[in-house]
C-alpha cells in the first residue's frame, strides 16, 4: 500500500522549471511541505504561490547556487526549525552545455557541468543526509539520465556527469545499508523542459529540433514517477528506474515521422 505524504517535509533542487517544477505540483497535492530550491527566486516565488493557491500547500523558499559548497551547507544548517526533518530529498538541479567535442569544450563549460551535477548533488547529499541518519527515516531520490548508459558525440562531460550521478546513488545505498533510508536513481530519455534551451544557450529553434517528429516525455511523465518511488511501502526500495519515450531506444536512436 502507498505510504502517505501528508505533512512530509520534501527538498526540490531544480524546483524552478521542468521535472523539478512538475514534482513540486505532484507532491502538494499529495499533502506534502515543500522546500524549493534553485537559483531564480522569481520562478520559486511564483510557484510557491501557485502551490498554495491550487492545494493550500506550504512552501518555504531556499534561493540557491548548487555548485556553492558553502551557500549549501548554510543554508541546510541554518533551515527553519520546522523546515529542518527533511523526509525526502530530490536531487534534480542539473544541466548540459552545448555538445562540443572532449578536446575542444571550454573548461568553464565542462566545470559547469560537473560543478552542478556532480558536485553540486553531492554537496546537498552530503549536508541532508545526516540528519535523516539521525531521524531513522528518508529518502534520496537522484535525478540521473539513460546519458549514464549511452555515451553520445559531444555529450561526453554531460554523460560522464550522469555516469557519476548512478555511483553515487550505488554508492549512498551501500553506505545506508543498515538504515532505513532509502536511495534512488532515475534516468530518464528525452524530456521536454528547459533543458535543451538551456544546453544550447537560449536557441530555441535548435532546442527544439532535439524533439522534432517524436514525442517526448513530459516533465509530469517523470514526476509521476518520481511520486511512484516516494509512495511504495517503506520495505520497498526502488533503486533504478530507466524510462525513455516510447519513440526513443538509446541517446542516439530516435524514431522520427516524417523524417
Ligand atoms: P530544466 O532546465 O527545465 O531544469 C533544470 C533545473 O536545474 C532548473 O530548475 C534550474 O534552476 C536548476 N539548476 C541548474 N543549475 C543549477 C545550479 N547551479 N544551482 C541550483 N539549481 C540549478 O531541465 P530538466 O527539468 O529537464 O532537468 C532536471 C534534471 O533532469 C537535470 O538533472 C537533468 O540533467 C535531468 N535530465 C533531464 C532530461 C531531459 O531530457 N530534459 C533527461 C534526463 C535527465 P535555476 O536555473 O533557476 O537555478
Ligand atoms: C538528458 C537526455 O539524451 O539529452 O539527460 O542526454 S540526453
């Protein structure tokens, strides 16, 4: 039977667009306190408000760079007291940058992605996670991408990134072996969001051919998921869940109609 979420606590990195947004909405409505966090406070703020509007949820805004060790911890530290048992954590602030070859990406590009993927899950990882040790209970659900699996042309940073998001989240299970805390690892295909405006730097035309004669998963698609994880019995641990559009088999192996 699904466990319920009526007034658990439930951390969001990358709440302010795409699957981050689309878990936020997910879990409101299931009950659930919500801690938004992302860079734009604007986009925070204006979900938090539609959160509250829609379903009465509470919502406490943590405006925050993933890739600032030290902006992270403090801000985890110094949580409101009612704010601080974390329940669930969703690591899912994330990004590529363009799809240049290995040898010729800038640094700044490559440390972006590692900064933010890498480090920056980790760094939220690493200040949560006590705490749930501590409390007997939580869970960390990591946003990885099928990227861990297939490596494609240009996108060798990026899928190393996600390579080292799946060891981690190996990793964080092993070490909570003994624990009630429960670790997992989504990795998804293709999903219509920001993300390839953001990886190709506001070329919308060419973001959008990523999708172009296919249809792609949807923010929601993953948040329903990611809510599945959340809910099962707390006996049940879903360690991995590889899901790509129904149009997509591999990074590289796409069906387009008309094309
Ligand atoms: P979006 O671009 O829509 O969302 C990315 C989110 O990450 C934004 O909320 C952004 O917020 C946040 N973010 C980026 N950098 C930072 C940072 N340094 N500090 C804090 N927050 C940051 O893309 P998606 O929703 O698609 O991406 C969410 C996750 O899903 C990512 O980890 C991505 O790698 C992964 N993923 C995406 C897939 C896809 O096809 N879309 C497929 C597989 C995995 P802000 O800019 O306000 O800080
Ligand atoms: C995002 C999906 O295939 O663009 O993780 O890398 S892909």
């Amino acid at each position: 039977m699904a466990i319920a979420l009526e007034n658990q606590t439930i951390l969001i990195t990358g709440a302010s667009s795409g699957i981050g947004a689309a878990c936020a909405r997910f879990f409101a409505e299931a009950g659930a306190r919500l801690i938004l966090s992302a860079r734009r406070k604007d986009k925070l703020q204006a979900l938090a408000d539609e959160l509250s509007k829609t379903y009465e949820a509470k919502s406490l805004l943590l405006p925050l760079d993933v890739q600032q060790s030290d902006a992270v911890t403090s801000a985890i530290d110094t949580l409101p007291a009612d704010w601080q048992k974390i329940d669930v954590l969703i690591n899912n602030a994330g990004l590529s940058r363009g799809l240049d070859k290995q040898y010729e990406v800038s640094l700044q590009d490559c440390e972006e992605m590692i900064d933010t993927n890498i480090k920056g899950l980790l760094y939220v990882t690493r200040a949560v996670v006590p705490g749930m040790v501590e409390r007997g209970q939580g869970h960390v659900i990591n946003i990885g991408s099928i990227a861990a699996h297939y490596t494609y042309p240009g996108g060798s940073i990026y899928c190393a990134t996600k390579a080292a998001v799946k060891v981690l989240s190996e990793g964080l299970k092993m070490d909570l072996l003994g624990t009630p805390i429960r670790v997992t690892n989504i990795e998804p295909g293709f999903v219509e969001t920001e993300f390839s405006d953001v990886r190709f730097r506001g070329d919308t035309d060419r973001a959008k051919s990523v999708y172009k004669g296919m249809t792609a998963l949807t923010a929601e698609d993953i948040a329903e998921l990611i809510l599945f994880a959340a809910t099962r019995p707390l006996h049940v641990n879903i360690s991995e869940l590889y899901v790509v559009p129904t149009d997509q088999s591999s990074s590289t192996l796409i069906y387009r109609r008309g094309s």
